[in-house]
C-alpha cells in the first residue's frame, strides 16, 4: 500500500523545481468547494510539497501552516512564501493549535488512513472539515502503452506498475479507502466522496517534462528515464489534450 513506501512517497523531491513547474494548479471550483465547506479561514496543508495547492488557499484569503516530511519540497515551498513544519502528518506535533480544515492536495494516500484521520479530529474545531483531494492524468492509450512497456523493460522488479486500466476511475479507490479511515477514526459526519473532471493541453516538451514527476519515474537512473522518455516521446504529436478528474474527500468534524 502507498503509506508503506516512504521512499517513494519522499522521491518527488528529487527535483522540486520541475515538480511545481510541471504539475496542474487545482480547479478553482476544487478550492472554492473546500474553501466553502470550512468554518474559518486556518487550514493545515498534509504533503503540501513545494506549495501549490497552499499558495491557492493564500490566494483565496486563507492561511495555511504547509506539513511536508521531505525537506527539499518544503524548502522550496517557503521560498513561494509558504509557512512549512517538517514531519510527516502522522508524527507531526500540532501544540494544541486547531484549524478549520485539514487538506491535502494529492497526498492524503501516503498518510495511514485511520492515523490520518485521527489526527485530523483532533486538531480540527468542531464544524471544521477534513479534505484531502487529488488530480490524476491520463494519456492517450498508444502514449499509456509505450510508457508501460518501457517502464518493464528498465524496471522488471518495481512494485509501481503503468497498466491499461482508466486511471481516472481507478484513483476513486484512493478515496473510497481515506472515508473508510474516517469512519473507522469516528469523529466525524459521514465522509462524502466526489469527483470533478476537467482537461488541460500540453505541448510535447511540457508532457515530457511532467512525466518524470510520476511516482516509480522519479527513482529511475537518468538512462533508464530517458529510454522511457524516448518510448513515450514516439507516440505524441505537437500537442496533446489530456483529460483529468480530481477525486476529493470532505468529511465534517462532528
């Protein structure tokens, strides 16, 4: 399961620049949605990497206190003016602060589920709302199959696999398992699982610089990446439009 790969969950900060360069701010209608549900204006970022979702919320009125186990990602995140605590959300020492909600922008799936959200309920007010929300691409089926392929060949023993299945339908599962932690915590209402779905373009050179930031290529030798790269690049044209859903979590601290 994700929360026992530490060292993959902290390989994104191998290159902290490409990560925030490359990949997608969160729909206004995602940061509207938690902004609406949250009593105050005090949110904790979990996994807040270099800050892109937290520098929404700064955007939106919000503060936001950034927890990021890796210190490369929250070196760069306070360098964008991000306030940020190192730990990870499960060992990280609140200090008797509260917040209106606890959010997590594609992250939440590195956190125990049950610890997680156990953690939320405490340090959320009452009325406050746990959030943790996550966007996923998915790339035309001959540019999926090239990296698949590719990513076998140089890593045959790697846990991470690129297969054929609707990524997008598949990270539902991510939620389903994070309101199953919430009810098991207890603490709060009954967790609701949602969905928003939405595309963005990309330029060749933009999609080959995000891919690297996915999790199992961001551990690969510089060969090993730039014989995926090389597979994948054989597939895309100019341009390619790919379509995303942004699956979330809003639970309500009783």
């Amino acid at each position: 399961m994700p929360t026992s790969r530490r060292d993959l969950a902290e390989s994104f900060g191998v290159d902290p620049a490409r990560y925030d360069r490359t990949r997608a701010a969160y729909p206004r209608e995602v940061i509207a949605r938690v902004v609406s549900a949250a009593p105050g204006p005090a949110l904790v970022d979990v996994g807040c990497g270099t800050g892109i979702a937290a520098r929404q919320f700064l955007a939106a009125g919000r503060t936001v206190l950034g927890v990021e186990p890796d210190t490369r990602m929250a070196d760069f995140a306070r360098r964008t003016g991000v306030d940020v605590e190192v730990a990870t959300f499960e060992a990280w020492e609140p200090a008797g602060r509260l917040f209106d909600a606890v959010v997590s922008g594609t992250a939440w799936h590195w956190v125990d589920p049950v610890a997680g959200a156990a953690k939320a309920a405490r340090v959320l007010r009452p009325g406050g709302v746990l959030a943790p929300f996550g966007h996923v691409y998915e790339l035309p089926a001959p540019t999926a199959h090239a990296l698949a392929d590719a990513y076998r060949r140089v890593a045959p023993d790697s846990p991470i696999g690129f297969g054929d299945r609707s990524i997008l339908d598949a990270y539902q599962g991510l939620y389903t398992r994070a309101a199953d932690g919430v009810r098991a915590a207890g603490g709060f209402d009954e967790p609701v699982v949602w969905r928003h779905d939405w595309e963005r373009t990309y330029s060749r050179a933009e999609l080959l610089d995000l891919i690297p930031t996915s999790g199992g290529l961001t551990g690969l030798p510089p060969g090993h990446l730039a014989e995926v790269l090389d597979a994948v690049a054989a597939t895309v044209g100019e341009s390619v439009t790919l379509p995303y859903a942004t699956w979330g979590l809003t639970a309500i601290r009783a």
